[in-house]
C-alpha cells in the first residue's frame, strides 16, 4: 500500500497554496530518504491561451527557492502540444508560459521546435511497445511533477499519469496514445504549399493536387501538423484502447526516472488546462496531495473529488488507473496520511 500525504486547503491564497506544496515536498523527501540531483527540472502544465484556471506560477515559487537553496539547479520541462494553439511550437509555447508569468527559472520545451525530437523507451506493453518520449526528458534522472487535477473529454482526469503519459511524450508519441495512425489531410484546405512536405524527414508526404501522407512511410511524428500554415493536417481523435495506452505512455515516461509527484486539486473543471478559454469549477477547492506512486496519488485525488461533490466525476479514469496498477506502475491502495 502506498502513501499519499495531503494537506486539506479550500482557499484561494496562491501563496499559500505553494507554501502547502513546499510543506507536502519535504514531508515527502524526509518520509523516503529522497536524494536530490544536481538538475531536476519541474514538469508543470502553463496553460492554454485564453484559459485562467490553471495552477499559477506563484505555487511554485516555494519550491523553486527551496531548491536553489539546497543546491539543486532547475528549471520548468514540457513538450508541445499535438492539436494547433498556442503551446504548438516551442517559440509559441514559451511565449505563452512567459504571459502566464513562468518567468521564475528556465523553460524547456523537452521535444524541440515542432515536437519531433524524442528518444524511444522500450516498454513491450499490451498497446505499446515502444514510446516516443521527448529527447530533453533524457537528460535527467529526477523530476518533481507537479499536476492540476481537473476533467479531460476523453481520459475522464487530468492529474499525475497524463503529466507523465501526455506530458513527457513527444509529438508523434501523443499521435500514438490518441489514434496510433498517421495524420490526415484535408485536400479543400490544403493550398499546396509544400511545406510538409520540405519538413517531412522520412518522404512520407508527396502532393498531387494536394498534400498526401504515406501511411507505408509515416512513422507519426506529427511534425507535419505542426508546420501547416491552413491547419490542413490534423489527427484522427478517439482512437481505441486511448485510456491504457495513456497508463503505457506514463510506466514508460516514468522508467528508470525518481519522481516526486505534487498534485493541486484546486479550480476543478470540467475539462483541462488545454482549453482556451474561462472555464468555471465545479467542484470545491479540496488541497494538494503528493506521493512517490502516480497510481495512489491520482486513485486519491479521484476519491477525494468525489467524496467531496457527492458524484461520480471523472469515473471514466479509473480505467487508466486499473491498468497503470496491472502494468506494474504503482498500486490503487493507498493510505492517506494527512499533513499539519
């Protein structure tokens, strides 16, 4: 049974909700004997354009300082986004983050400028065998994850296992989790500019009237989406089995790493920080929760959530949860310790 330490907080004191985190972070390194690298960047999500209850960078000034003054370098890690946004290229994405003010430490966008630079992670699950994992990622063998748990259209929640699975896989591995299929293009849009096909590193597209995208070649980068000045070339949502390729993509991003999870469960909407626009929560502000074990802490965070509203929120993720935990990647029993 793992543990999961929580500290209850309903208010609305950014400040001192990173106070709570820096607490929880502490409780957690002193409980496990935990060992700090001399780099260990922070995984955060900054928010789409447009949206405002994402965690804010505030919460993670506690943090930050307690690292630097402990020695440890750090710095904030993400990877681009597969649908066209705000957070699409790194030099976007970057501009985003500095709006949303994650301006405190260093930015890295760990799969490059359009999302194509990755190292593959051997895994040999039921859906995946292989993941495509940003190639920055591999750099460092410690990382604090720090998520928002709120709702996701199509994983039921967002919380510590989609940080991990969406959140450390590059592009193409993203294209994986959803469809598993090569992009496709949409002729009446695409103007036959031929920059995909200039871009594509594998002659997986050519142009006849318009652009054409060779599944026999493809290897689903999705760079090609990226780069599309029309948006012509998009994904195919809603692929099968998306919930336990997610908890394949999290064991995979997480092996052979030492992770501390930090999760917020403040501003819970109904659907994730990618959104572009206001949303409003429709549960009450709960506290903050941290972990070694991603599969307890987001069992927890889900229970929590639901005790709480007294409805069955975001039950669709327990299907994530169950095969992260028949996976080896941590256990849905856990003991909730709770942190004065």
């Amino acid at each position: 049974m793992s543990k999961v330490y929580f500290i209850g907080n309903s208010g609305t004191d950014y400040t001192e909700l990173g106070k709570d985190a820096l607490k929880l972070l502490q409780k957690v390194v002193t409980e496990t004997g935990h060992q700090f690298e001399k780099e260990v960047p922070l995984k955060v999500h900054f928010g789409e354009k447009g949206n405002t209850t994402f965690i804010p960078a505030v919460c993670y000034d506690e943090t930050i300082d307690y690292l630097m003054k402990n020695g440890v370098s750090t710095s904030y890690i993400e990877t681009n986004v597969l649908y066209r946004g705000s957070r699409t290229t790194s030099d976007s994405h970057i501009q985003t983050a500095r709006s949303h003010g994650f301006t405190q430490i260093p930015i890295i966008i760990a799969d490059g400028e359009v999302g194509t630079e990755y190292d593959e992670i051997e895994i040999n699950k039921e859906y995946i065998d292989r993941c495509k994992i940003g190639k920055a990622y591999g750099n460092y063998k410690q990382f604090i994850v720090m998520s928002h748990f709120k709702g996701h259209i199509e994983a039921g929640f967002g919380g510590a296992l989609k940080q991990l699975s969406m959140g450390f896989a590059a592009r193409g591995g993203k294209l994986a989790q959803h469809s598993g299929i090569s992009p496709i293009v949409n002729a009446e849009k695409c103007v036959g500019c031929d920059l995909c096909v200039s871009k594509c590193d594998f002659d997986a597209i050519y142009r006849t009237d318009s652009a054409v995208i060779d599944e026999s070649k493809c290897i689903g980068c999705a760079g090609c989406i990226a780069v599309c000045p029309k948006g012509a070339i998009r994904n195919t949502w809603g692929g099968s089995n998306f919930l336990e390729k997610m908890a394949e993509y999290a064991y995979g991003a997480a092996k052979d790493k030492d992770i501390i999870y930090i999760t917020f469960l403040h501003n819970i909407t109904k659907d994730c920080d990618c959104m572009g626009k206001a949303m409003k929560p429709i549960a009450e502000n709960i506290g903050i929760l941290a972990g070694k074990d991603p599969v307890a802490l987001d069992t927890a965070c889900l229970d929590l959530v639901q005790k709480n509203s007294g409805e069955k929120l975001f039950e669709n993720g327990r299907i994530s949860l169950s095969h992260a935990e028949k996976i080896g990647l941590g256990s849905m029993q856990y003991q909730l310790i709770e942190v004065k």
